[in-house]
C-alpha cells in the first residue's frame, strides 16, 4: 500500500459476540470511501484482514487502470 502511495486508515465498523468470544469487523477507508473490510476475534486481527483485503482491492484495480 505504501509502495503504491495509498495508505488507508482502518476503523472498528462492529462488534458482536459476548465478552469471552467477541467478533471485530474492521473497515479500511481511503479518504471517506470504504475499500475492504475485515473480520478477527481480536481488533488487531480484524484489523490485520482488513489491510490483507485493501491490498487485494489496491493491486486488482491498479490492474485494471
């Protein structure tokens, strides 16, 4: 991402799950707009997907151009 100039920001979108199981779904937004979203049992982990997923959607539409 950072090769490329794009650096998202990444944000908790949810939580769910009770407090010995919860569920963190992550959301990794360049400027305003939400490019990929991520799932962990941790908000690192969440977070983690998230920037996996956003580098996929990055690499895939710079393809595209």
């Amino acid at each position: 991402q950072a090769k490329k100039g794009i650096t998202p920001n990444y944000q908790i979108i949810s939580q769910d799950g009770p407090d010995h199981d919860k569920k963190f779904i992550s959301g990794a937004y360049i400027g305003h707009k939400l490019i990929a979203q991520g799932q962990g049992n941790s908000k690192q982990k969440a977070e983690e997907q998230a920037a996996i997923n956003a580098t996929q959607e990055i690499n895939i539409n710079s393809k595209i151009q």
